[in-house]
C-alpha cells in the first residue's frame, strides 16, 4: 500500500505517477493532492491512499506521523515496516486508519446521495470499473470494498469457523477397528489381544473446508499482496504461488461454482458469495484496458462536518437558522436545554478540521459570532411577526419581556485529535485551551452584563477523531443516540462551569406582584444584569468587576445565593 497525506508538499519525483492521470498538482517541483480517499493503480498493482491533514502533527517545528516521520519516508508503507521504521502497532494502524477513511467517505457519498439534487455537495470524485455485486443486488463493490469485507467476516465470524472444524474434525482420531484388524498385527496378553499400531480413519477434505482454504488463501494473499492485517489461525496448507495465480486466472471461480450448492445456511451463503466476488474483481482487473478505480473527495473538512453534525445534531431545523439569510450556514445547530432557565434554546457549533497542535484563527471567532447574532435575530423576527404561533415555526424564547434580558446562547468550536493509544473506542472529548491558556473567548459591547444581546461566549472542545469515525460509519443507531445524548450534557456541563466561574448569581427575594415594580425601578443600573423566568427573577454579577460591589451592597437585603443547574 503506498500512503500520501493531503495537502503536504511532497517533492514531485517521490510522488509522480502513484495517482495517474492529471494527479498530482505539481509546481515548482512540489505535489500537493488536495483530496483524501482511496486509488488503486493498476500500472503499480496497488492502492494509493490520500489520508486527512489531521493525522499530521504540526506541534513542532516540521509536519510528522507519529511525532517522529517524514510523510516522505513513509510512502511505500510495506517498505518502511520491512526496515523497521514502522513498528507493529503502528503499522496496523496506519492500514487500519486508511480502511475507516475510506469507509467514511463511502459514507458520506452514501448521505449526500439522499440529499435533494441542489443540496448535494459537489465534492465527490468517483469511479468504478467494477460490476461486481457484493451483496446480490445491483451494488457495485469497488476491489477495496471487497477487501474490507473479506477482513470483516473473518474478524466477526469465529465461532462460525470454530463450529465448522468441530463438525468436520469430530471422529477424525476414532479406530477403524475394520483395517487395523485386517492389517496389523496383535499379540495376545492373558488371552485378549493388543495392537500397538492401529489405524485411525482418514482425514478427507470436505466442501466446508475447501471452502475455508479457499477463503484463508484469499486473505493470505490480500496480506501478501496489498499489506492488510489480516487473522489466519487455522493450520491449513493454503493455497498459494503458481496455483493460485491460476486461480486468480478463472480456477477460482470455476471451482466454487463447481461446489456452491452444498451450502445452505446464510453465512456459507454469505462467505461463498465474498470469496466468488473476489475472484470476479480479480478476473475483472486482468481483462479491463485501464481497470483503475477511485474514491476521493476535494473537501475532506465537508465530511468531517458532516460526521459531526449527524452525531450531535437535529436535522429538523428550520432552514432560515441553518441557512441564515446573509448567506451564512450553520455547521451544527439544535435545541436544548438553556443554560439559564429550563426551556430550551439552540445551540451553536463549528467544526474546525486542523492538523493536530492547530488553533482557531480570528477570522472563525467573529464568524461563529455573527451565526449567533443571526439565530437571535431569527427568533426575535419571528415573534414579532407570528407572535404565539412563532412557537409552531421552531422559534425558541431568547428575550424576556420584563427585563428585556436576553438567554445566553451556547456557542462552541469542535476540533479534532488523534487518540494517542489509538483507540476507536473512546471520545477523548476535552477543553481545547489556546495559546495563552485560555478554554473560552467573548465578545460584548458593555461590561458586566451577561444577558444583553452582545454578549456571546464562545467555547472551544476536541474528540478524538478516530472514535467519530467509529462511530459514524456503525448501523448502531442506539450507540449514536446514547453518544449525542451525552455530548450534549457534557457541553452544556462546561458552559455552566465557565459562567460559575465567571459570574456570581443571585435570585431576588420578591413576590410576583412586586417584581414587576422593582424591574421598572431599578431597570436603567440593572439592564443586562437581571433575567426572570418562571416567577424567578436572577441577578448576574460579574466576579471583580468595579460596580459588582456597589450593586451587591445596594440590594444584599433582598438577594439570596443562585446555583445554575
């Protein structure tokens, strides 16, 4: 397998030719492939792979794999593990990354696909020699997606093969008392006679296991060839050199024709059909003039968006919030749970797809403001106009009336990191803290006054990426829902804890009849700093600011401590 990384600059001679045709851009003697996804190459008899920039770690000075490669060494990645600068684990990985990229992408085209025609993104680069059906319908596989089935039904099916060999093996080592007594010889001890070398039954190879070394001589050469871990544990004489060339040649197929009527339960059906759809590819990339295939897509940040947005959004927003009217568009958006009172109101995310060490530039931070500023003013329009009704066309309470207080409006970043053990199975879900420390940003036009409308908070979160991928290429729809359950509370968790930090509230100790009065009295030194729901009218004093103190003394007598939940 060779490896390429998006939009590194490779010197042209290291790289010319992997991807064929017009790939990739050269000048001045630099190749950048501003794509990531999936080639194969027939005059090189190998797939190129083009992985995402976040594999890429530019906290130090030059862009290295692993803390420690040059992209450049490790091009030809059979190569750089037969001299040991790969070790095992990271080997694995590597092929292991390349196959859920690809996967992701599949995804992605699968998603858009869906979309109404003028929705759909224009991002997809793809073609398919191939008319081989994988699963009996009219689905063409492409020779990878043949690959990374054959690997998945030997990792997800061993106690299928455990049950076929304890069916095939039973009795293999019981006597056959009928040979033994015609061919060897007995001596007789107190009138009972003994052999000392009988005869066992033969072993024959069935058409389950023919099968089974059809299929492990497959994988073996798919590791051979192509570089892919792939798990033989059974100790069979496979299928390999000159014998199976032929095979690959037509014999393969051929023979499982010959014996596919002697399975009937669904995974030999299945396991028959993976091993037949191989062989077809095979013949297929020997007959086919230019039998190149790909998969690429030129915006690989389009399907990280499009991961993250189908793991923690809705998608029954109305469009003028996600498609603001300046021509603007949300990545992430969804109702829930306020950080002030028990309604509900949106929140607001950005996906930001960096290399890991990136940081979010100025530019994003105002940007991710204004999205704010127009989801508000989305609202408020709505209940100017609609009034009640603006609650049937998805509008949520942002401003209250009494106070002319505005709700805060969640607003963060997410970026994405690799695990470093690796691991698709954890979120890695953490504060990202910039340069100066900081886990947060705001913009506000007065000081100390947290429910105006200019006042916007802004945080900032990475996860690892290796678990988006898991997770949004799983059929696990459950998983899914349980993850953006609890992503969800987590952020809302840590905006609560930002603005416990930085404030101090307080509830008004008054009667509904009264607070009216009071908000009317003390309205001009209070605006911005007070917000009422549900018969609670809050106080929001910023920690050490000059008039915190002053307000404080002036209403202590009727103020009582206020904890945001």
């Amino acid at each position: 397998m060779k490896l390429l990384i998006e939009n590194y600059p490779y010197p042209a001679d290291k790289v010319r030719g992997l991807l064929g045709g017009d790939e990739p851009y050269e000048t001045d003697g630099i190749c950048r492939i501003c794509k990531v996804g999936y080639f194969y190459n027939p005059s090189i008899g190998d797939c190129v792979f083009v992985l995402p920039k976040v594999i890429l770690d530019s906290r130090n000075s030059e862009d290295t794999v692993f803390g420690r490669f040059n992209p450049v060494d490790i091009i030809d990645v059979s190569q750089a593990f037969k001299t040991e600068r790969f070790t095992q684990e990271e080997r694995d990985f590597i092929y292991h990354f390349s196959t859920w990229i690809y996967r992701s992408i599949a995804e992605f085209v699968h998603i858009n696909e869906k979309l109404p025609e003028n929705q759909r993104s224009r991002i997809v680069c793809r073609k398919r020699f191939s008319n081989v059906s994988l699963n009996g319908h009219n689905t063409d596989g492409t020779l990878i997606d043949i690959i990374l089935s054959l690997i998945n039904f030997a990792n997800e099916n061993h106690d299928f093969f455990m049950f076929i060999m304890k069916n095939i093996h039973s009795g293999y080592n019981k006597i056959n008392w009928n040979k033994t007594i015609a061919t060897k010889t007995a001596f007789i001890h107190k009138s009972a006679p003994y052999y000392t070398d009988s005869v066992n039954r033969k072993r024959q190879i069935n058409f389950d296991e023919e099968l089974l070394i059809i299929f492990y001589s497959i994988l073996h050469y798919i590791q051979d060839k192509y570089g892919f871990p792939t798990n033989i544990p059974l100790n069979y004489e496979l299928v390999s050199g000159a014998k199976f060339e032929s095979y690959l040649a037509g014999l393969g197929k051929a023979r499982l024709l010959q014996i596919k009527y002697r399975y009937f339960s669904d995974k030999a059906l299945t396991l028959w059909n993976l091993c037949y759809c191989f062989f077809a590819m095979m013949e297929q990339l020997a007959a086919k003039n230019d039998p190149s295939e790909y998969l690429f897509v030129s915006n690989f940040d389009r399907v990280f968006e499009t991961m993250i947005n189908t793991l923690i959004s809705d998608s029954n927003i109305p469009s003028g919030l996600q498609d603001q009217r300046d021509g603007k568009i949300v990545d992430h958006i969804y109702p829930y749970t306020s950080l002030i009172s028990p309604t509900d109101i949106y929140h607001i995310g950005d996906s930001k797809y960096y290399k890991i060490g990136g940081s979010v530039h100025g530019n994003s931070e105002y940007k991710q403001y204004t999205y704010a500023r127009n989801v508000i003013h989305y609202n408020l329009d709505l209940f100017l106009r609609l009034g009640e009704e603006a609650f049937n066309n998805g509008a949520l309470p942002y401003l209250d009336p009494l106070t002319d207080g505005y709700n805060v409006t969640p607003n963060f970043f997410i970026s994405a990191e690799i695990d470093p053990e690796y691991r698709y199975s954890e979120p890695g879900i953490h504060v990202h803290k910039s340069k100066d420390g900081k886990n947060y940003a705001v913009s506000k036009h007065f000081a100390n006054r947290l429910f105006d409308r200019d006042t916007l908070w802004l945080s900032h979160y990475d996860i690892n990426f290796l678990y988006v991928l898991a997770l949004f290429v799983s059929p696990n729809q459950t998983a899914r829902d349980e993850f953006k359950h609890d992503i969800r509370k987590r952020f809302r968790k840590h905006m609560l804890g930002l603005l416990d930090g930085m404030y101090d509230f307080y509830a008004f100790n008054l009667s509904e009849s009264d607070m009216t009065d009071f908000v009317n009295r003390n309205f001009r030194e209070l605006i911005g700093k007070i917000y009422h729901f549900n018969d609670i009218l809050i106080l929001a004093l910023e920690k050490d600011a000059e008039d915190s103190r002053v307000i404080y003394s002036r209403y202590k007598h009727l103020l009582s401590e206020y904890h945001l939940s």
